[in-house]
C-alpha cells in the first residue's frame, strides 16, 4: 500500500465542520476515460443548442440531458508520438509528448507528457486543504506507459491509476480504521522507508551534475510532499458511514465490469466523504484490447475500431461498447445524485468530464474528439445544451474553460502555441 501511496501522492480531506454548515458546499471535478475513438454521426446530437435529441451513442444519458454540456468539433492537439499516444498524453494535458522509449506506430519513441493535466491543476486550488489532492482510479489499465497514463502532476510526472477494488478500499479508509498499535507500526514502517530513500538519493546527489542534480531535488521535494499528506491521513477522523471492503476480483476480461462498478461506487464513496475533491477513472487504456463478451462481443475493441466504415456489422458494435460507456457515465451521474448535499445533491456541486483519446479510430484522427460534461459545479456552468464549434478549435482552449468553470482564472493551459484563451460561448 505505501509504495501506492508513494507514486500518486494521495492524503485525505475531510467533512466541514458543522461551524461551517453555512458556506457554498465545495466544487468537485471527475475525470471519465474511454478509449479508441467515437463514431461521430451516431455520437453526435441532433438539433439546436438548448433543443437537440441525443444519438444512438449518448441515449443512455437521455434521462440526464439537462445536465448535460455536449461539446462537439474541438481539435485535440498533440505531438512527437502516435495516435493513441498523443491522444492520452496530451488529452488532459494541452501539451507535447517528451522524447522517450515508448514506441508508437510510424513514429520515433516518445515519453511522458510535458506538462501536468486539468485534474491536477484543479486539485492545486480546490484540492490543497484536503489531505487526499486527488485520487486516480482504473479498470485494467494495463503495462506502465505512455499510452496507458493520462493524468500528469508535472512534466514528465504521470500519476498511475489504482486498478484494484480491495487496495483502493485499504487506501482510502485503513489508516484512520486501524486501532493505535497498528497506526503506529504503519508510520514506524512508512518512515523508515522515506528516509531511506532520502538518504539514498543525498548520498547520490554529490556525484550528479547541476541539471541531474535540479531533478532529485524536487523528487526529495515531492517525497516530503507524500510524508506531509500521509501524516496527516493518519490523524484524521472518519464523520461518514464505510461499507465493507470489497471482495477481491481477478484482473480478467469479463471482471471488467463488475471491477469498473466497485470503483465507481469507492470514487463517489471518496466524494462524499470528503476524502477528495478531485478524481479520475480510467477505463483500460488507448489502444484498449477488452472485448465486451457481456454484449455478445468477440473482438477486441482495439481491433473493431481499425475496421472501416463500410463494415457496417463493425460499426454496430461499435455504437454499442460506446453507449455501454455511456451507461457507465450515466452510472457515475446517478451514484453522485444519490448523497445530499445542502439543498441538492453531491452531483449538483460537481463537473464530470468524459473523455477520449481520439476522434476516430479507424483512421487514428484527434479532429472531433467526443467531450461530455455532466453537472454545473454549483451554478457556475449553464447545462443542457450542445455547442457545436466550427473551424477547429484547440482542445486547449477546451480545458481553459473547464478550469474557470471549477473557479480557475486561468487564460491560458498547456502549451501556450495551442491555447487562445477560453472555449467561446461555453462559459
């Protein structure tokens, strides 16, 4: 669990106090991924801005179309590695991939992005008096890559997404659980382990040079950053009902629902509870190999998405995994609107953001990629509308948005040659 801890840096925030029973319940922002692109004209609605009837995609979130912002015709920029691979790094970043080891297709080996993505921009300000700053979930998101990260704290800095049900569970609600024996010998153990790793990378640093030398400083830094939080969520105390741990579930094919459930259930679970204000769930990865048996599905999806679009039995299943991802996020809407919260619901002071990596498959486009954003994080985002934008615009210019709607002021996200300021008329 600590080396967990150790590479995404969680802590743990906590319920107000009922001092402050009075104040604007705080803003909330989720992150939902699915992979290998859409198929635009079943994706996309149909109709006006406030007057549109929802594609064979999208209908399972016809019960919450009124909470909905649909965003079409937006570029998603990206650069140095493939498809998939600028699609994941650079989708919540805005920013260029580094030169790496990662082979893509027909390109040269790239890296990590070069930039943090929107969740953590967003935790630095609506995330910085919880212990947990934000919490990556996944469903098999397979080998540590590029084309399997997509939240970044920093260049170069990917945050790994907990795949497992059980250690998500353990991570969230077994230090403020264990009795003071046990809490004890989990901060004698963690200790021992930071300051060992301290020692090891003080002994290093005489023998690097300047530029090496800059880079474990602030790896010392962010390892005293996990001492601070982790601290602290040993001291905190739970003011919310904690269901049973979950049952442990093997990492196959046809768990990938039931695991993708269980994670749901902890996010919202974390949510409410005041453990994080910041989340993210990442279903499988780009270029994403599950084939959805539950559907009656033989081929993977990786492979059904490369078929044309002439193969009309192809593109069926196609609509049919999309709108299955659709009823998840419609899972996540619903799970959200189930916690009060002030005179609404956790869901009303949220924004949810579901996800691609690419436009189209098929042909590896980033030109249209499908963003759907659920809630109005407290008012601040009028929903019920489909924007459509001609002429391209950055997906920068996307993000922009996203944070001012979460109460960022910033102008500008990623790289700066990509952004021109806010998504014009989406705020």
């Amino acid at each position: 669990m600590l080396g967990g801890l150790l590479v995404t840096g969680f802590g743990l925030p906590f319920l107000e106090g009922l001092a402050h029973a009075q104040e604007a319940p705080p803003k909330r922002f989720v992150v939902m991924f699915s992979a290998n692109g859409t198929i635009e004209p079943r994706w996309a609605p149909s109709g006006t801005e406030r007057d549109f009837t929802l594609g064979p995609i999208l209908e399972p979130l016809a019960g919450y179309q009124e909470d909905l912002v649909i965003v079409q015709g937006v570029q998603q920029m990206g650069d140095k590695g493939d498809g998939h691979q600028n699609g994941i790094g650079g989708m919540l970043t805005g920013a260029p991939l580094l030169p790496g080891k990662f082979a893509g297709q027909g390109v040269p080996p790239t890296g990590w992005s070069s930039g943090p993505s929107v969740d953590q921009r967003v935790a630095d300000v609506i995330g910085r008096d919880t212990a947990f700053r934000s919490l990556e979930l996944g469903v098999q998101t397979g080998t540590a890559d590029n084309f399997g990260r997509m939240c970044y704290r920093a260049r170069n800095r990917p945050l790994p997404p907990l795949d497992e049900p059980r250690r998500v569970f353990e991570t969230l609600f077994a230090p403020v659980h264990a009795d003071p024996a046990q809490r004890e010998k989990l901060r004698s153990r963690r200790a021992s382990v930071l300051d060992f790793a301290k020692g090891e990378f003080s002994a290093l640093s005489s023998e690097l040079g300047s530029a090496d030398r800059q880079r474990l400083d602030r790896h010392l830094t962010y390892l005293r950053e996990v001492e601070e939080r982790l601290g602290k969520a040993e001291s905190e105390t739970l003011s919310c009902s904690v269901p049973a741990r979950p049952p442990e579930l093997p990492a196959s094919n046809d768990s990938y629902p039931e695991q993708g459930a269980l994670q749901m259930d902890l996010l919202a679970l974390a949510l409410s509870c005041g453990r994080t204000r910041v989340a993210s769930l990442q279903w499988s990865r780009s270029v994403s190999q599950v084939r959805f048996t539950w559907l009656g599905i033989q081929e993977s999806h990786h492979e059904l998405s490369h078929l044309p679009d002439s193969d009309a039995p192809a593109m069926d299943k196609l609509t049919q995994i999309n709108a299955w991802y659709a009823e998840q996020f419609a899972t996540l809407i619903e799970r959200l609107k189930s916690y009060p919260e002030g005179d609404g619901t956790l869901f009303d002071n949220s924004l949810l953001l579901w996800c691609n990596e690419l436009g189209k498959g098929n042909s590896h486009s980033r030109k249209h990629a499908p963003y759907v954003l659920a809630g109005s994080a407290g008012g601040a985002l009028e929903t019920g509308r489909y924007l459509r934008y001609d002429g391209d615009p950055p997906h920068n210019d996307f993000l922009v948005s996203v944070l001012n709607v979460l109460g960022v002021p910033d102008q500008s996200f990623g790289f700066a040659d990509w952004c021109n300021g806010p998504l014009s008329g989406m705020v």
